[in-house]
C-alpha cells in the first residue's frame, strides 16, 4: 500500500513540474501591502510550499497532543495496574466465609 501511495506522489509531483515548466506566463499578485509580477509557476509553487507548511506545523501540534494524552493515560494505567494488584494481595489474603453462616 505504501507503494502504492509513494508512486501516486511522485507522479502528481512529476505532473506539477511539466505544468510549471510550460506555464511562463506573469501574474500580478497582489497581497496586502503591495503588489507584484510573478511567473505563475513560482507563485503556485509558493503556495504550494506555504500550504504544505501549515499542514506540516498544524499535524505536528497534534502529534504532540497526543503524544501526551498518550503518556498520561500510561501512568494513569501503571496506578491503576498498582492498585490492582495490592487489592488482589489484600484479597488473597483475606480469607473467604459462608454467606449462609454470616446471615444467619
């Protein structure tokens, strides 16, 4: 599958390098404090850049917010885990009567 995928990229990727390659035609763009001429190509490639930047910074935020979920719900487990164990030894230990006797 990850072939697949890899090969999927690479051809979209080669497709958008023939565009770009054939596309010479200048663009006015203009952002908020002035404008410019831009080949189109470099503009989308800019864009391009720029959105796979906020993509990458927006996923990394939320590996991180898992990654500590993660851990937090790890030590949560080992107290758990703790605590369990120490009521079974309490348990074990206890010895067991007849509920029949004890009404009685």
């Amino acid at each position: 599958m990850r072939i697949i995928l890899t090969i999927a990229i690479v051809i979209c990727l080669v497709i958008a390098v023939m565009l770009g390659a054939e596309n010479h035609s200048e663009v006015t763009f203009n952002y908020l404090v002035a404008q410019d001429q831009f080949n189109l190509s470099t503009l989308l490639g800019g864009a391009f850049a720029l959105g796979l930047l906020v993509g990458l910074a927006l996923f990394g935020l939320k590996y991180l917010a898992l990654l500590f979920t993660k851990r937090r719900l790890e030590k949560q487990f080992k107290k758990q885990q703790a605590e369990l164990a120490t009521l079974r030894d309490k348990a074990a230990a206890t010895p067991l009567t007849d509920s029949k006797k004890a009404s009685r």
